[in-house]
C-alpha cells in the first residue's frame, strides 16, 4: 500500500479534479470557496477510513501487506528499500 500524507494528498486530488490535469495549477481564489471546503472533509474521510481500513482487513485476512510512504519513495532510493524485504 502506497500511503500519502493527507495533505498533499487532499491538495494534488482537488488539483486534479479541478484543472482536469495531473500537472494543472490553480489561483488561490480557487482555494476561497465552498467547493474546496467540501471536498476537504469528504477527502479527509476518505483517506483516514483507506489509511485504517486497508491495514486492519488485511490483518484480520492474514494478507501480507507493505506501507510505502510516498514522500519516501521520493527522497529514496525505493528499489533499492524493497529489496530488503
């Protein structure tokens, strides 16, 4: 499982959804509205239930399951890290 931190993971989502682009930028004013609240705490929600759910089902399933930190897979060598496993 690759987990982001919630708040770049909130923020490069409601890029996306906005600007229609993985790589779009928006204005701030697109940051001072409703919509943005809104989607902060249904994404929220949704990331906190993923980030405890996935964990727990697969223990209770006897899954073997890994966590990679994606701000991890940045600043490291991630190839090198799964080896060890």
């Amino acid at each position: 499982m690759v987990l982001r931190n919630p708040y770049d993971a909130t923020l490069a989502d409601y890029k996306r959804q906005m600007s229609g682009s993985h790589t779009g930028n928006l204005e701030k004013s697109d940051f001072e509205n409703e919509i943005w609240r809104k989607f902060i705490d249904q994404h929220m929600h949704r990331w906190f239930g993923s980030a405890v759910w996935f964990p727990l089902f697969a223990e209770k399933s006897k899954i073997p399951m890994l966590i990679i930190y994606y701000e991890d897979m940045k600043v490291t060598d991630c190839y090198y890290n799964l080896h060890l496993f």
